[in-house]
C-alpha cells in the first residue's frame, strides 16, 4: 500500500507495508516513569558494574530529567562482546503498574541524554548522535553542554527537546547520509515547534571515514576537534531534504495511527463498519478515511486497516451480558438462532458491586405500589436479569398508572441495578420500530415509555411488530445506508403507558404480565411525600452512594425464583390482561359476545317486523350468512366490522366438533354444500345409536340432518305451523315423535 504526494517536482510514495509488521502477539503495554529512588537503578545494570569493569561513559547510560531524577538506563554492547557480532543498545525503563524494571523504552516524551547539565546553565548546546558521541563531546568541548537523545536516527520524534529553549544550539552529524538527515530532523523540529531558532551546525571533512562521530579518533593531518567545531555555520533549511522529513514523518503518524486503531478498533463485517473500543460506538469507514485524511491521503485510513493483519475482525456483534465482553467465539449450537463464528459482544459490565444493605423501605413502596401478588413477578424478572445475565425473558411487563405517578422511578431502579449504560428508560415506541432504528445496540433492558398505540393507523400491527422485540431471539435492522443485518436479541423490555388501552391484545395474547397500577395520583404523591421518602428514594439511586449496591444486592441474592421456566413460557395472567384484551375487540365483536352470553338476537329466535329483523337462531352459523345479516341489522349500524373480525368471532367462540375442526360441512334440502360452526349444541331429544335409543346433540347429527335442521330454522316465522313442520320431518326422518328442541 503506498501514499504518494506532489512535492511539486516530482511524485514521491511511501510504501506502508513496510511499516505494518506482523505481530502474532501484541507488545504489553507498560507506564513508564520516573522509579523510586530506591529503585534508581535496574538490576540487569546493577549487577554487570558489580561483577565486571563496564564504565559508565561507554556500556551504559543514565538518563536523567531536567531536575535531575533518573529515568531510564541505556546498556550498550559493542560487536565483539554479543554473540552476533552486531552493536546491542538495550533501554531499561521502570513500570509504575508492575513496580519492576522492563527492556523496553519510553514510547514518547524521552528526556535527552545529560539533560540534567541545562538546569541553571547558559552555556551553547551541542547536540551529537549517541550517549558515546556526547561523553566525548563533554570532555572536548568544556564551553558546551554536550546532549543526545535516545534511540538514534529513527527516534527523534519520541523525544521532547523543550529544555532547549531560546539557547544557542550547535549539531554536531556522524559522518553519513542517515547523519545529516537526522540533525536536519532535530534542526526542523526545533523550528517548528518553537523551540529556539539560533542553530549552527559543523562541516565534516569529507576525508573522513564513514560513520564517523566526535568519539572516534581523527586520522587526518591538521583536522582537529576544535577545528571542526570552527566549520560551523547558520542552518540553513535545504527544502529537498524537509520535504522528504515531512514525508518520513506522516509515515510515522501513519504507522502510529493504524498502531492505535487496530488496538482500539474491531471491523464488523456484517455493519461493514468499525467498533471503538474506547466509545463503544460504530464507526463507519467514511468517517474514518475523512479523520486521516490529512495523512493518509486517496489510500484512505479505512483501507490501510482493513489490508493490516493486527486488526480484529468479526462476522458480527451482539449485546449478552453473560459472555466476555469484546471478542468471543459461537459453537454450534451453543445460543439458538445464532449461527457459529466470531462476534463481537459490546456488553458493558456494570460498576456496581453487590452490597448488603437495608432496601425494605423501598421494596414495601414498590409493593404497595403495584400491588403485592404483582410485586412479586415484577422482582423475580428484574432478579432474572441479575441472576442469569443475558438470558432472553420471552415476555414484558407493562404498567399502566395515572400520569405523572412516578412510575420512572422503577426504571431508574432497574437502571441502577444493571448499570446506566446498559439501560435505555426513555425508548418511544418509533425509535424502537423505526426503519433505520438501532437503539438496541449495547443495551441489555430497554423501557418503552408513555406507549400509546391506539391512536396509530392500526394498532393491531403496530403490537405485533412490538412483539417481534419481546420474543425474537433475533432481528433484522437496517442501519441508515447499510444492508440488512441480523443480529441476535438478548434485550429485554418494560412498558410504561398512562392509557389502558395501550395495546392491541387478544385472548391468546401471552407475552404481556399487564398491571394496572389504581392508585391515583394524588394518593401516590401522598405516599411519595411521607416522611420525606422521595428524596431517600432518589438519593438510593446515586451512583456514587451505596444504594445501587444495595438494591443489586437484594435482586442477586435475597428475591427467589421458585420456577426459572415462567421466563421462557407465557406470562402470568392477571385481570388486567384479560380487561385489556376485551378492551382491544371492536365494538361489533364485544356487542356480538355480549349477546351470546345473553342468548339475544341474534343468538335467539327473534321476529320485528317493523324492523325487518328476524332469526331463527338454529345454534348453527354460516359464516357469511351471519356477516351479511348483521350488518344489515339496526342494531350494529355504523359499527366496523369487517367479514375478518366476524370470522375472528366465530373461531373464537364455537365449539369444535368432535373430529376437532372448527367448521363442518352440512347439506341443505336442496343439495348445497355449506361449512357451519356450532355456536350452541342443542340437545334434540333421543335418537337410535346403535340398537339403542339414547339422547343426542347437534354434534351427532349427520351433514344432511345437519343441513335439515339449518334450513328449517331460517323461515321467515316461527309459528306453530312451522314447529310442527320440524317435529313432523324428524318424526319421519330421524326421531320418534318427541318434541324436537326445548328453547
């Protein structure tokens, strides 16, 4: 991968490959500073002077600050004393996190080499290449503070050169082309940041051999020293040899840069974005090309990343605060719905620690509040949360209370409990369905707050697509401008409304515990006020005292759950579900119900005719039959009632027959074939089973008695004359001459 630039004369690239070496294990990261007095000197070092005639002034170094503190050694071998036969520089850095002395150097801010000899001094500043070069330069040049830094040619930027400021400065090269280009890098970035401009640098006779620094001997008749040091002259900047710094230096930043963000970062490729570690956010590869844009150039920061092996990529990610938070792997089989491979899991753990403590006021509040047989599953699904983290609960609780009665409060509890990063307590019911909605990412418990469905365009498909977030253990999303994704759901959900007729439920409805707080809200502010309990309420849930400790405490390890298995069935039911349940029925369905119960029109024989009403109600219907009469009838004019809603109703409310079908073929007199429910199995008196004579129902009867039966009972009177007419065919037909039916 390359970056080029125009330096205005030609194009120059950089290759970053070289730059992007492969780490099968990443470095340890280490805080290096200042050690202890006591620990001034590393043992390695320590031990060597003890036992060997090492000198300070050419095998090893000390590095001290400004003030004169130790902070760091550099031990250096020449080649004839390492088993390569190559020169060995080893730094020795003390780490504060692990209290002991590592090989390793400072990663920036490095001191200069004898910085301690500016404090207090005006003397010029001669800067060499190398601790050896600047010990013979200090014993050379007595007029001169002699400093070097750390590292060499390629590690000036890791160094701070501010104690240089405002003094004279005078670098001194190794005789090669990495030397001059290296004191052209200090001179530049003395400059540049403001250090001091007053920079001389000396002129090396070209005689000289290669490599050749201050601290080697000078073989060359009438060269000195001191004549040396009289070559030299102003800097003057050579804008080739900047342009090509500036160019070393965005490598640099680069090969930083992607250091850093492959730590941070893990590429998602299902989102096709990057994860921030540190921000627990998505971060897209526009974004990131345009906040590297100024190093990186038309490369692109993205691409760079994607093409290092040191980046973490996964196929996708989830929230389960059960597992590892970060990078884990799937086995088959081991969560359903979730297919095997690397995920990403952006769980969050809690801060809060488990801490024994007096929550009773709290709890009795909260028990008096919903009402104590509700309380109960309410504490058990909130210790569920606790207790098993992570585990998908396949229903919610949703509470109804009079506006403004403090409800909130339980979802701070919660909150509290699990941590305030984990918990979202003001969803809308569009930001949790919308389109492009993603507030699910990082959360383990989602409140959905002042729910009100019923004024949406059908408030039966806006439940239903509620539903998918309650129970799915997966779900689709679709990020603004991104594919379509699945990711798995391990969130689970209050509801909060000030309506009870927030849903739309019906009687098999099973993922909704409904409460339905009935204290009013005056009472609730009385109860709130006593004592001063809101203010003790509220102060138990400050993250920074002892309360969340306490209530996690009470949901971990005092609220029992007697059966785990009610979190993977159906909800409880209470009396609240089943009057919201009859609440989300039309008014046609709950008039129709009504009348059942009642045994009235139509469920009863009934004649106006000023009205043109009539049925002769059979305990047989025909479904479009019945629709067409009922909305002709007076009685339900102008109510909605569509032909699915009167099928709903008689699913509902038949009885199967005995095969266990909902509907049955009958045949009429004149041969057509009709599918009937059986809303009422009348008893129509004894009939032969058999060799016997024994009592019999509608559902006995054959299709063709059935159809009989239907169509005697749909004349347009029901006189005498017609009661005998059915008495006489069942006599002839069926049964012996018994009356047919006791309305």
């Amino acid at each position: 991968m390359y970056y080029y630039e125009d330096t205005g004369q030609n194009i120059v690239s950089y290759n970053f490959d070289e730059h992007m070496e492969v780490k099968e294990v990443k470095q340890p990261k280490y805080s290096f500073e200042v050690p202890p007095k006591k620990e001034y000197m590393p043992p390695a070092i320590y031990n060597i002077c003890q036992y060997s005639d090492i000198k300070s002034d050419r095998d090893y170094f000390q590095y001290k600050n400004y003030d004169g503190e130790t902070c760091f050694w550099i031990r250096r071998e020449e080649p004839w004393n390492t088993d390569n036969n190559k020169k060995k520089i080893t730094p020795w850095s003390y780490d504060l996190d692990t209290s002991t002395w590592k090989a390793r150097a400072w990663t920036e801010n490095r001191v200069l080499f004898q910085e301690h000899l500016l404090k207090g001094n005006t003397k010029p500043v001669l800067i060499c290449e190398g601790e050896k070069s600047a010990v013979a330069a200090t014993k050379e040049f007595t007029d001169y503070v002699c400093v070097a830094w750390q590292g060499g040619s390629n590690a000036i930027s890791y160094s701070n050169f501010d104690k240089l400021k405002d003094k004279v400065v005078v670098l001194w090269p190794d005789h090669d082309q990495e030397g001059s280009k290296a004191m052209h890098e200090v001179a530049k970035k003395l400059i540049e940041e403001g250090i001091t401009t007053n920079i001389e640098i000396v002129q090396l006779p070209k005689e000289l051999p290669k490599a050749w620094d201050v601290a080697d001997p000078i073989e060359l008749a009438g060269v000195t020293p001191e004549g040396i040091l009289n070559t030299k002259t102003e800097y003057v900047p050579d804008d080739k040899v900047w342009k090509k710094l500036d160019l070393k230096q965005k490598e640099k930043t680069v090969k930083k840069d992607i250091k850093t963000l492959t730590d941070n970062y893990v590429y998602v490729r299902d989102m096709g974005d990057f994860f921030e570690k540190n921000t627990y956010k998505f971060v897209d590869k526009t974004r990131v090309n345009d906040w590297y844009a100024h190093s990186t150039g038309k490369e692109g920061m993205a691409s760079l990343l994607l093409k290092s092996d040191e980046l973490i990529k996964v196929h996708s990610y989830m929230t389960h605060a059960g597992l590892a938070p970060g990078v884990v792997t799937i086995k088959p089989g081991q969560i359903i719905g979730i297919e095997p491979g690397k995920y990403l899991n952006n769980y969050r753990p809690s801060n809060v620690v488990a801490a024994a403590g007096d929550v009773t006021e709290i709890i009795d509040y909260y028990r008096w509040f919903i009402g104590p047989e509700e309380w109960k599953i309410v504490e058990q699904f909130i210790a569920y949360c606790v207790q098993k983290p992570g585990a998908k609960i396949k229903w919610t609780c949703s509470f109804t209370t009079p506006e403004g009665a403090g409800k909130g409060i339980l979802g701070q509890i919660v909150a509290a409990v699990l941590g305030q990063h984990n918990v979202r307590t003001q969803v809308s019911f569009v930001q949790l369905t919308g389109k492009h909605a993603t507030i699910l990412e990082g959360k383990q418990f989602i409140i959905i707050n002042e729910l009100d469905l019923s004024s949406t365009k059908s408030i039966k498909s806006a439940t239903n697509s509620l539903k998918t977030f309650i129970t799915d253990p997966t779900l689709i999303i679709e990020p603004k401008n991104k594919p379509q994704q699945e990711i798995p759901n391990f969130c689970n959900f209050f509801i909060y409304s000030n309506e009870d007729d927030c849903l739309w439920l019906r009687k098999d409805s099973r993922r909704y515990f409904v409460i339905n707080v009935e204290h009013t809200q005056q009472t609730i502010n009385a109860r709130l006020a006593e004592g001063g309990f809101k203010k003790r309420l509220l102060e138990a849930l400050d993250a920074s005292g002892p309360g969340p400790g306490a209530l996690k405490h009470y949901f971990e390890k005092i609220v029992k759950i007697p059966d785990e298995n009610i979190f993977h069935n159906e909800a409880p039911r209470t009396k609240a579900l089943e009057e919201l349940i009859d609440r989300s029925k039309s008014d046609a369905i709950r008039m129709l119900e009504q009348s059942l119960v009642d045994e009235t029109w139509p469920f009863a024989n009934h004649t106006d005719t000023q009205k043109d009403q009539f049925w002769g109600y059979s305990g047989l219907v025909i479904r479009d039959e019945f629709f067409n009469r009922i909305r002709q009838s007076d009685q339900f004019k102008g109510t909605y009632f569509p032909l699915k809603d009167c099928e709903k109703f008689l699913k509902d409310n038949c009885i199967p027959w005995p095969n266990g079908e909902k509907t049955k073929q009958i045949i009429l007199m004149d041969g057509a074939r009709r599918r009937a429910y059986l809303l009422k199995d009348y008893p129509i008196g004894d009939r032969n089973v058999g060799d016997e004579i024994g009592p019999a129902k509608l559902s006995q009867m054959t299709e063709g008695e059935l159809g009989a039966h239907y169509i005697h009972f749909q004349h347009n009177d029901l006189h005498s004359a017609q009661v005998h007419s059915i008495e006489e065919y069942y006599k002839e037909n069926v049964l012996p001459p018994k009356p047919l039916i006791n309305l």
